[in-house]
C-alpha cells in the first residue's frame, strides 16, 4: 500500500508571511483574487492577536507532476514574480494575505467596507482596550483612513488623528504593520516618552502590551498540511474543490449541541424535531406562512440565531444580578452574543429562554409582515431579526401600542438604510438590544436611530438586489400604499404571492437600451417598483407613453382603466404621471428621486443628508463610467 503523501508540520506565522513577501510561497494562478473585507480583517488580526487558531493551511510542493502556473500573493514586491516558488498555497489564500498585507508590506490596505465601499485602511491596536479583559478583541483593532485621521461630522470634526509616529504614541496606538519590527518600535517609543516625562507611567503599559499581544504574533504557529511534489493532478484538483467549496465548518449550534448531550439533553431534536413532533425550526420557519406555502419570513433563522437571542437575555440578567451586588465597570459581565458566549451558554439557560426567544422570533415575523415584508428574499438583512425578535420577546406591547410601534419601524427602517447589518453585527446587536427598550419606554434614542445618516446620492447606485437598501425600497413603497398599475390592488401577501409580484423597470430596460442610457442610470430603484408579473408583461419593452394607452384601452372593454384612475395608481408609486405619459425620462428621474428620498425620511425620522461631502471610498457595486448617473439630483 502506498504511503501518505502529505505531512503536516506547524510552521511559524513570521517564516510563512516572509515567504510570502519573497516569492517562495506563491498561489495557483487560477485562485480568485484576494478579496476579504474591512471586518472579516479586523476578526483575522483578533483571532491571531489572543492565539486562537485560524485553521489549518494547505499547500503543494512545485517540481512534480502538477505544474500550476504560479503567482504572488497581492501586494508582494514585483521581485516575488521573478522567483520560482518551493511552494503554492492551495487553501488559506485570504488569511495569509490579510496578514501580509496588514503586518509586513508596510503599505496601505485596500479593502472593502460593509457598505461595500473600496477603502484603503491601516490598521492599528487600540493598546488599552486590548488590554482591557471586559472588551471584545475586535473592537481594539481600528481600521484608519490613507491619511491616518478618522473624521466625522462630513470631515468638519476630528474624531481620531494618528498622522504622526508621535501622535500613535501619545494615544497608544499600535501600527500592526510594525508586528514584526517591535524593537525599531519599542526604541522610539522610550525616546518619545523620556521626551514627555511619562516613561515611568506607560512603560508597564507597552510591556504587558508586548506580553500579551504582540508575542502572540511573535511565536504564533501555523498548521500546514503540505502536498509532496508526487501528489497526482488528480488529487489535487479533488483536494482543492473540497477544501474550497466543502462540507459548512462547525458551528457554534453543533458544538454546544456536544456539550449539552453530555448532560443529557438532545439540543439537535429540540430545534429539528422528531418522532412526530415538529421543533422548533419548523415552527418557526411554518409562522405566517402563506397559503399553498410551506415557510414564511421566518425560513431562514438559523438555529445560532435562536441561541443569540437565548445569550441576550442570559447575559443581561447576568449583568444585573452583578450590578445588584454593588459590581461595576469591569467586573460587570458584557452583554453579548458572541461566538465564545454561545459556547458558554448552560443547558439552564437555554432551558429558561428557549420559549420566550421562540416566541420574540413570531412576533418579529407579525412585525415584518405589517411592514410588507413576505419574502425571506426581500429581508434587508437576516441579522437584523435578532435584535428585533430580543426586543419584542418581552414587549409585545409594542405590537399594539401605536406609538411605540412607530418607534421600532424607525429603528428598523434606520438600520436597514443606514445599511449597519452587514457583517460583524454582535456588537450592534447587544447595544440595540439594551438600548431599544428604553427608547421605547421614553429613554435616549439608540445610536442606530441617533447617529445614522443616509445620503441622497445613495439612491442612484442602489442598483443590486443583494443590497439592504434596495430592498429596503421595494418593501418601503408597498408599505406606503402602492397599488398595481393594472389591478389596482395593494400588496398584500395573497397578492404578492398569486400575482407574482416583484421589483421592475418603470422605463423599460429595452426603451433605455435603445436610448443609449446607461445601466448605471436605468438599472437604480430610482425607476424600478413593485409589480405584479401579468402587469410588467403589459409594460414589455415599450415606452411609457405606449403602455400607458395598452392599460388604459385593456384587452377588452371591461378591462380598461380609466385615466383618472391609473394616474391616482401611478401616484401611490410615487410616480408623476404627466412625465410618464410624456417620456421624460430625465425629469422623471429626478423628481422620483426627490419624491423616494421624502419616503425614506419619513420612515427614518429624519432629514436626508444632501451635502457636498462625498462618502469616502468608491462604490463596488458596479465598475464603469457612471457620468450619465448625473442625470438623477446631485447631492448639494
């Protein structure tokens, strides 16, 4: 029998990042390009930084059989390209780059925002909140601006300036581009506080910083799982789609599930069902389902949802139980629904708030369809229904109270237009958790009501189905009393669901093509809404002017509508009819936008910010020129 032909050896973060930079480690040419965002970064450099693992790497020796073309990983200098490499990277591509990249390039990071924003960052260690045990790792990873200085208030105020190797210093501030230079640091750093007259004071500080942190860096050892040159093609095309596109990793759900069967109590079945009993993920997934439908707006609330909501309450009354006892600041136990707070949730708990969160999870789902929302698809963001279902387990009030009731959709529509649902939530769902609450018992807005904005020039580049804000839109108008343009029906789940309702073109896409108007102008909410699928087949790809006559006339007789009638339809869109009937295409487009950018205030309680101030970073939506996207309002 043929012996392995891999061997698995833990190799040194340091040794792994300089091969990189000198081409020694390189990657098959047919990977995809490196493409992690400012978040997942962020969580990578946490993990790292407290030595927890980051997983296993995987990779081929070159000069066998397989001859992949190479190429260096992003960033590596133009050197790397020249070198043969001893080694491709079949599986590990976006960890060791964002640690390359972020540690020991020494240059800007291009990356991603959760508002899908290209941004060029440096990243930095908060030294103190690192240090601090209460804190959440990530929180103390700060990603920084090209120029270093972090502004609010459209750039009028300086929340953050680290400009200057002084000024890192001064707010203990740690470049993780110098992980690996620590003593060209350190000196500097002794130089600079003998200067201030207060070494004495932050030396302890950097020494325990070093301690642990940066030694974490220092000595961290990385799994590698090396393929020898005398691996089959074969078997490493096979090894590279699984390790690629594989079974889902282990969960937090799968591992407390071990750990609550060693107590005698089957988690899986709880949530999954069995022997004739439907659990608790059928329940919910079969609440408000519509007829002839097997699921509702609750199909996909995973069973790490379920437990989220369960920590939230289990660590809140934890944290008042020690605020009862006189504890304070560090000694209080944070609010959360991390990963590692999953982990340590007891069988108790779950046991005294499984039902409640259950049931917070079903009137989420009565929330959610008042609002229009029917479709798993159409929700903005499926995190988002953590904190609502949280909110509304102990306060069904707020389902009947209308006053309250309208301060929750203002948070709702906030965070789904302020677009703060996208990834790394668990600290926004913690805070939104504590602070919702009291807002509705006439306490302070939450931050997610009080420091979000939207800008105008957003809605010209809301153009993709995936983004929350769009989608937004589309429920936002069935929500405000859209009609169907041939039926004249309001969207109510029986009609979205047997008429096939969905998002389209106002100006058709063909009539735009033939116009020479760009996707980048025609393809934005701002000409896309709600309607039903026999009446988007009317509206085909003929001008406005032309379909507007073909609903009018009908097929027959009793099928016409009349003028006066379909422009009071057109209307409930938010749609001028006089420009429509015309096929003024620009000045539709403008004053849809004015009428949209009103909605959208109305639901969010405030004024749309329509300054000169552009949003740093360029939108990832779409590539291209967008010049004719100015035929829609500028932000002014």
């Amino acid at each position: 029998m043929a012996g392995a032909t891999f061997k698995t050896n833990p190799i040194s973060l340091r040794e792994l990042l300089i091969d990189c930079q000198r081409g020694e480690l390189q990657l098959p040419d047919f990977q995809r390009s490196w493409v992690w965002d400012e978040d997942r970064i962020k969580s990578l450099i946490a993990s790292v930084s407290r030595a927890f693992p980051v997983g296993a790497l995987m990779s081929l020796e070159t000069g066998g059989g397989v001859n992949f073309k190479p190429r260096p990983v992003e960033g590596a200098p133009d050197s790397a390209k020249t070198v043969e490499p001893a080694v491709l990277l079949l599986d590990g591509q976006q960890r060791m780059t964002s640690l390359y990249q972020v540690t020991l390039r020494n240059q800007v990071v291009q990356t991603i925002t959760p508002k899908n924003k290209k941004v060029k960052r440096w990243f930095y260690i908060d030294i103190l909140k690192a240090l601090d045990d209460q804190a959440n790792r990530e929180d103390a990873i700060i990603g920084v601006p090209e120029d270093k200085i972090i502004r609010s208030d459209f750039g009028r105020e300086i929340v953050l300036d680290i400009s200057t190797r002084e000024h890192e210093f001064e707010r203990l501030m740690f470049p993780l581009s110098m992980m690996f230079s620590w003593n060209d640091w350190q000196v500097d750093f002794i130089n600079y506080s003998n200067g201030k007259g207060n070494f004495a004071e932050r030396w302890p500080i950097i020494t325990r910083f070093h301690d642990e942190v940066v030694k974490n860096f220092a000595g961290y050892q990385v799994p590698v799982i090396t393929l020898d040159r005398n691996t089959s093609k074969e078997a490493v095309c096979t090894v590279f789609e699984k390790v690629n596109t594989g079974g889902k990793p282990l969960d937090a759900f799968e591992l407390v599930t071990a750990m609550y069967a060693a107590e005698g109590f089957e988690l899986r079945k709880d949530w999954y069902g069995g022997d004739g009993v439907k659990g608790r993920h059928q329940r919910l997934s079969e609440t408000l389902a519509a007829a002839g439908r097997s699921a509702g707006i609750l199909a996909n609330v995973a069973n790490t949802d379920l437990l989220h909501v369960i920590s939230l309450f289990y660590t809140r009354d934890r944290r008042a139980s020690a605020d009862k006892e006189g504890k304070h600041g560090k000694e209080l136990p944070q609010v959360t629904g991390n990963r590692q707070a999953l982990l340590n949730l007891p069988l108790s708990a779950y046991v005294a708030y499984a039902d409640r969160a259950e049931e917070g999870f079903k009137r989420a789902a009565k929330f959610l369809h008042e609002l229009n929302f029917y479709k798993v698809e159409d929700l903005p963001y499926q995190s988002q229904i953590v904190p609502l279902a949280a909110i509304l387990a102990e306060n069904e009030l707020a389902l009947e109270n209308m006053a309250v009731k309208e301060k929750l959709r203002q948070w709702f529509w906030n965070g789904v237009f302020g677009e703060l649902y996208g990834s790394t939530v668990d600290t926004r769902i913690a805070k939104d958790f504590m602070e919702v609450p009291s807002w509705l018992k006439g306490g302070p807005a939450p931050a997610t009501v009080s420091e979000t904005i939207f800008r105008a020039d957003r809605l010209k580049t809301m153009r993709m189905r995936l983004s929350a804000a769009y989608k937004g839109m589309h429920v936002l108008l069935m929500n405000e009393g859209a009609l169907d343009f041939r039926s004249g029906q309001k969207f109510s789940d029986t009609v979205f669901f047997s008429d096939y309702v969905d998002i389209h073109h106002i100006f058709p896409k063909k009539w735009c093509e033939d116009r020479k108007i760009k996707p980048q102008v025609y393809d934005s909410i701002i000409n896309k809404t709600p309607l039903s699928f026999r009446t988007n087949r009317i509206i085909g790809g003929d001008a406005p002017s032309i379909y507007v006559v073909a609903l009018e006339k009908g097929k027959t007789a009793p099928e016409g509508i009349a003028t006066d009638v379909l422009d009071l339809h057109f209307r409930s869109h938010l749609i001028d009819p006089t420009l429509l009937r015309a096929d003024r295409f620009e000045d539709f487009m403008q004053e849809r936008q004015r009428a949209l950018l009103a909605l959208i205030e109305k639901a969010m309680g405030k004024k749309v910010y329509t300054g000169s101030v552009e949003e740093e970073g360029e939108s990832a939506e779409v590539e291209g020129d967008e010049a004719e996207a100015e035929l829609t309002i500028a932000a002014e």
